[in-house]
C-alpha cells in the first residue's frame, strides 16, 4: 500500500509514504523515514510551501 504525499498548494509530487515508512526524493538524494512515529517537515521545489507530514496511525 502507498500513499503520495502532495503539496498542499500546488499538489506536486513530495514523497510515497509506504506503510511506516515515508520515501523523500529531491534531486539526487533520497530519504526514507522509518519508524512509524515521524514527523516531516518538506519545503515544496515549487512554491515553497511548508508541508508537514505526521507519521502512523493518527494520519487520517
Ligand atoms: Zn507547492
């Protein structure tokens, strides 16, 4: 199962979250964040917008 994580103004592409783990790609580097417990924070490539993500279960 994979969710796409979207700016939330310009809807562009941030990060796959699968399952606990949240994938993060910019330019040549890639992040994965473990432990199902997380809290990300991604600055959108393209407006700049802040995103904040929240890993596990409460994520509706
Ligand atoms: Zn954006």
């Amino acid at each position: 199962m994979e969710r796409k994580w979207r700016c939330k103004e310009c809807d562009t592409l941030l990060g796959v979250e699968h399952g606990d783990h949240m994938h993060l790609r910019y330019k040549q580097a890639q992040y994965v964040v473990d432990g199902g417990d997380y809290n990300v924070m991604a600055v959108c490539r393209n407006c700049s917008t802040i995103n904040e993500r929240n890993g596990g279960r409460q994520q509706s």
